[in-house]
C-alpha cells in the first residue's frame, strides 16, 4: 500500500503531462512548445502511434510481475550470491530474440533514413560545420568536442564525406553509440542480480526515450559530445563511489566533458562533493589531492594550448564570460522578462522528456536514504535544475533548446535510481519505470518525425514564440543552402512581409537574384539592406559584387572604397577595389590598390599576377596616349614582377618595332618566345620583325607557326603574302 501511494502522484502527474501534450498540440503551441510536437504529425501516423504505445503499455512493458520472471524472481532468495535464470533452448523460447533481430533491423533502417533527411532546425550542426569547413579547430568554448570533430574531418573527409555537416553527423552517430553502451553499464550497475534482467530492458527504454536523444539521430553539433561525457563521467562517479574505479576517471571526464560544451559544468558541484568524500575518507585522501593535482596541470596546459591557437581566449576565460552571462539571468528579476525566462527553461525540461520532469516532482520529496550514489545524482540533479533557471535565457524561443541537452543523462539516472530505492515492491517498481518508458516514447515519436519530415518541421519552427518573420528567415536560409532558390525567395519574402526591417532577408533576397544573374534587382535589394544596416560590412561588399556583376564600375569603386578606410587590413576588399579598378578602366588607382594587398600578403602569386595586370593596362594607356617611354618602363615593371607573363614582352616589342629599333625588338621577341612560344601573336611580331631585318625564311617559319596558333585572328596572312611577293621579286622560291 505503501508503494501504491508514492506511484499515485507519478501516475496522476503523467496523465495531466499526456492531457497538456494534447492540448500544448492543439491550441497553446507558443506557450507550450516544449509538449507541441503532435501537433504537426499527420492525424493517421498519431492513430497508429497511439495504438502501439497502448500495445507496449498493455502486453510489452507491463506484466512482467505476475508472468514467468516475477515467479522466477520469487523463487530466488534475498541473499547469497545471485544465480543466472536457466532458459530453454526450444523454437517457441527463440522466436523472441528473431522478433527482437526484426525490430533492431527495423530501427536501424528508420534511423538510416532519418539521418538521410537530417531536417532539425534546432540546435548549432549549421555553425558547427561552417567552422569545421572553414578550418577553425580551436574554438575556446568547445575545444575537445571541435578537436573530434576535426580528426574524424581529417580521417574520412577524403574517402568518405563532403563537407563539415557530414562530419557533425556521424561524430552525433557515434557520440550516441557510446551513450548506449555507457546507459547499459550504468543500467547494470542498478540492477546487477540475475533475476532483475527483466527491468533492464524497461529501464533502457526509460533512458533512452527522451527529447534530447534527438541529438545522437545525426543533428550534430558539440552537444552530443557533451552528452555522452556527462553520462561517461556520472557512470565513472558512481563507479568511484562503489570503488570500482579510481577518482582519477571522472576528474579527466569531467574535464573533457567543461572541454565539450560549457553546459556541463553542472556536473561540478557534484565532483566537489566526491573530492570532499575521499577527502574525509583516509585511504582515498592521498588519491583525491592526486587527481586535484593532475586535474590542475591538465587544465594548465590546455589553457596554454588554447591561448595560442584558440585566437588569444583561453577555456577559462571563456567559462567567465559565459558565466556573466548565465547570472545576468537571476538579475532580470526586476524587468518584465523574467516569466517569459523560466515559461522557457519549463519548455526546455519538458522537450528533453517525461523521465528528465519526473526529477523535478522528485526532487519535490526531497533526499531520501543515505547511500553515498544517491546524494551525488541529487546533487547533480539540483544542480541541473539551477541551470534551466540561470540558462533560460539563452534558450532563445526553443531555437536553442540543446544548449541544455547535456543535463539529460543526469536527471533521467537520478529518476531512475531514486524510483529503484523508494519504490521497494517489484511490482510498483515495474509500472512506474513501464509508465515513464511508454510516456517518452509518446513524447519522443513526434520529435524523431520532425527531423524525417521537412513540411512537419517547417511548420512546427513557424510556431514558435520568435520574433516575426524569424523562422521564415531560418527556413529561407535552409532552402538557400540547399540551392532551393525559388522556396527560399518564398521564404524571405514572407519574411519581409511580417518585418519589413529585416536587413538579412533583402540581403538574401538579393543573392538569390545575383545568383539567377538578376543583376539590378539584386542591386536595388542589396542597397535595402545596407540602408537598413550601415555598418554591415557583408552587405557593402556584396552590392559592390553585384555592381562589378553589371559592369557598375564607379558605383562598385565607391562601395569598396568605403571598405578600405574602415578596415585598411582586409586583404580581400583590396583586391576587389583592385579589381574594379582596373576594369573600369583606372589603371593608375588600380595599381595602387593592389600593391595594398601585396603588401598585406606578400606570399600570395595572385596578387603579384593581378598588380601586373594593372602595371600592363597602365603601360597600354601611356602608349596610346603617345607616352612610349612611360609605358616601357610600365612593361619592364612587369616583367620584373612576373617575367613569366608573355604580353610585357610582346608590348616593349611592338614600342620597339614602331621606333625601327628592330634588332632591340628581335631580342626582346626572343626572351618572350623562350618562355610562351605558342603564343600567336609573339610569332606574329617576331615574324613582322625579322621581315624587317631582310631574313625572310626565318619570317616566314614564325607567321605560319602563327597561322597555326591560331588560324582566324593572328593577323600574319598578309605579312606572309607580302614577304612571298618580295621573295618572287627577287627570283627567290620560298620552298627551296
């Protein structure tokens, strides 16, 4: 009776989350989002899920205390060592491991094709395989997650994978391989007797059907990293405390955990309290100031590491910032966001799933019982807790709901330890871990086909609590990536619609239209977009793109111009001013340009080859202009600079040429041969030019060589035509 009564208020708290996932589904979408996720799967697939969860509940999960394991489990005693349940090896005891085989297959096939369609607009994948592409491995706030990722990039990018987002999935892949294998250890750990195998199963269940193990079906991010070193660390904690395993174990995986994702530091409190037991123990005293020690050093080293590569920001420092921040939360109590906070940190707990809620009811009863284990999953429970409130903020609408995920391992063992201890008959036991496995795969069912359905998805980011036009503006960014222009014209037009000062999304109109080579319209959007945001460098720099597109010199000119006196240091607007520059035609500005961005990157050809072309178009102007002594010394720049480019020396030849100094020219023609000789019009010069020295068989070889570099535009068949008539008047046979 007793039991019965601490299983009532889980049972009733469970059927009124069940009514409020129903309702949070059909009318309180904004307000509850955390429970909404029903609401955008089809009426048939919600009937089907429906009917299998009340099959699981009523002839799976239930029943095992009065079927064959409860009698088994009777007839075992209380003491002594615990002995293994004989099984039958006949077909009708084998058709349940070919039903389990199926179901595995089954799974995995779904999870296959779920990681196919990786629809999750939730979470940081997007960022993180933006840095991973970029090749930015040392970002301070997660620097051992990035580092894995980073060497699985480096390992199978070559052979296997496309692109930093790839590489997020399968590290979230095996990030959730380990999880599992970690949850079966900490499952055993729990219930080590033979005849308990019957609740592992459920308490597998139990764990693993939550929200957050969305994470591990190839959403990506550092979050899953994160996740399965908390859980590492928190099963290497209780192996500490049975001495199963020394302190030094969970002082490294805490470590790697902070290194993973900052939410982490939750687990902290927790650690202290294990340094304070061994502290107080005399045998594991000497052990714990070792682990202190080594923890200590290693950190040292890591924010040594990290301040070099990391771009001067060490992990210490960047805990501190964030920390400033998380307490930034608590000092809100006197604005009017304060509800808004904690209704979204109550969103939060309530997606990560039933099991990570049920903590919370509880923790409402308090600690119970004085084993060692179960005030370190208090602990670190509470301490979980504590985060949703300071974090709440950071949640941003439920865009960021995993920035908490990591909190989930902890608060799921501490439901199930805690239901282990308080519920003593087998019986209660069982129905309340079978309630709460029925309940998260109720809860989780819907999440896992937002990710395989990208309409569902859509629609469920659209009813979020954001700012107007926001999801359209993330979903216009999804299509955008996909190439999916006209769905994300769609998107971004909806987006202005809703928020008419929404620079981003006239930004990004504008690059669909640059990128389907509307040039004035993509012009007319990008200038809408820098007028709303001045000081958005991106946007100046793309409308100068989309100005140099249309042959707009000046007006690109103007744009860049702008973006080298306010960052004088960016290379890249040097050689874009260069650019512009130089192909409208101001070649004496454009050569002073890129000399800039020589200087900035002396080590880079393509700045060499671009200031010589800038150096070769000053030098033609000169000359047409009549300045043939300032135009050779431009083409002898040139050839200083770069004397692999054919055209100084073709240039100087022709000036040359035009002063009848045709053996300067002869020699210079020479020099440009030995290095192209497969341009025509060198041949051509070189043939023009060895005419006027009276060699006319030499002539000749060079203007048919000409010919054929190039038959229609070499311009040597009348200097061939003329150097026969001259080799007939002089009774010469130009074939002899």
């Amino acid at each position: 009776m007793k039991d019965r009564t601490a299983l009532l208020p889980i049972s009733i708290f469970y059927l009124a989350l069940l009514v409020l996932s129903l309702l949070a589904s059909s009318l309180w979408r904004e307000v509850l989002w955390g429970l909404h996720a029903w609401g955008f799967v089809s009426f048939a697939v919600g009937t089907i899920m429906a009917i299998l969860v009340a099959y699981l509940y009523s002839r799976r999960l239930s029943g095992p205390y009065d079927g064959r394991n409860l009698k088994e489990f009777h007839k075992i005693p209380d003491s002594g060592k615990p002995q293994e349940t004989p099984t039958s090896t006949s077909k009708q005891d084998r058709i349940p491991d070919l039903v389990r085989m199926l179901l595995v297959l089954i799974v995995s096939i779904i999870a296959l094709w779920l990681l196919r369609a990786r629809h999750d607009f939730w979470g940081e994948r997007h960022a993180l395989a933006a840095a991973i592409d970029a090749g930015l491995f040392a970002r301070p706030g997660a620097p051992f997650a990035m580092l894995l990722h980073w060497i699985l990039f480096r390992i199978v990018n070559v052979t296997f994978l496309a692109n930093g987002s790839n590489t997020t999935v399968v590290m979230s892949i095996i990030a959730g391989a380990l999880y599992i294998l970690a949850l079966t250890r900490c499952v055993r750990l729990l219930f080590p007797d033979a005849n308990e195998r019957f609740m592992r199963t459920r308490s597998m269940i139990l764990l693993t059907s939550n929200g957050f193990v969305v994470l591990f079906f190839g959403a990506g991010g550092t979050t899953p990293v994160a996740a399965a070193m908390a859980l590492f660390f928190v099963l290497s904690s209780i192996m500490w405390i049975r001495k199963e395993a020394p302190i030094i174990l969970p002082a490294v995986l805490l470590v790697l955990a902070l290194l993973a994702h900052l939410s982490t530091v939750y687990l902290v409190p927790g650690f202290i309290f294990m340094i304070i037991l061994a502290i107080r123990s005399h045998d594991r005293r000497s052990e714990a100031l070792k682990a202190v020690g080594i923890l200590a050093v290693g950190w040292l080293i890591i924010e040594f590491i990290l301040l070099i590569w990391g771009g001067g920001i060490s992990p210490a420092r960047h805990l501190i910032n964030s920390f400033a921040g998380l307490f930034g939360g608590p000092a809100r109590l006197v604005g009017g966001d304060l509800g808004a906070d904690l209704l979204a940190g109550l969103n939060c707990l309530l997606f990560l799933g039933p099991v990570s809620v049920a903590s919370l009811v509880l923790l409402v009863g308090g600690r119970r019982g004085e084993r060692h284990e179960e005030t370190l999953l208090f602990i670190f429970a509470v301490a979980a807790l504590v985060l949703f409130i300071l974090g709440a903020p950071r949640i941003d609408g439920g865009l960021r709901w995993d920035i908490l995920a990591a909190t989930g391992p902890s608060l799921s063992l501490y439901t199930l330890w805690t239901l282990k201890h308080r519920l003593t008959e087998r019986k209660a036991l069982c129905r309340a871990v079978t309630l709460l496995a029925v309940i998260g795969i109720f809860h989780s069912f819907p999440i896992l086909y937002l990710n395989l359905v990208p309409e569902a998805a859509s629609r469920r980011l659209i009813s979020l609590p954001l700012d107007p036009g926001r999801a359209e503006m993330i979903l216009g960014s999804r299509a955008f990536e996909g190439e999916n222009l006209e769905k994300a014209r769609e998107w971004f037009l909806t987006t202005v619609e809703k928020d008419s000062l929404n620079a981003y999304a006239f930004f990004s109109l504008g690059r669909i239209e640059l990128k389907q080579d509307r040039k004035i319209e993509a012009i007319e959007l990008f200038s809408r977009s820098l007028a709303l945001t001045p000081e958005k460098t991106e946007y100046r720099l793309w409308l100068a793109e989309a100005y140099i597109a249309h042959r707009w010199f000046p007006e690109a000119i103007y744009e860049l111009e702008h973006l080298t006196n306010t960052s004088p240091g960016e290379v890249h607007y040097w050689k874009r001013l260069g650019f512009a520059r130089n192909h409208g035609g101001f070649y004496l500005e454009a050569i002073e340009a890129y000399e800039k961005a020589l200087e900035l990157e002396p080590d880079d050809k393509q700045n060499v080859r671009n200031l010589v072309s800038a150096v070769l178009n000053r030098g033609a102007q000169l000359q047409k202009g009549g300045d043939t002594e300032g135009a050779k010394v431009h083409y002898q720049r040139a050839i200083v600079l770069y004397p692999n480019d054919w055209r100084a020396y073709n240039n100087l030849a022709v000036i040359e040429t035009a002063a009848g100094n045709y053996e300067a020219a002869f020699e210079i023609l020479k020099l440009g041969l030995d290095i192209s000789p497969y341009i025509s019009k060198l041949n051509t010069n070189m043939g023009i030019v060895l005419e006027n020295l009276g060699r006319y068989r030499e002539a000749l070889e060079y203007l048919r060589r000409s010919v054929q570099f190039d038959q229609y535009g070499s311009g040597a068949y009348e200097a061939i035509e003329r150097i026969e008539k001259k080799l007939k008047e002089q009774g010469t046979d130009e074939t002899e």
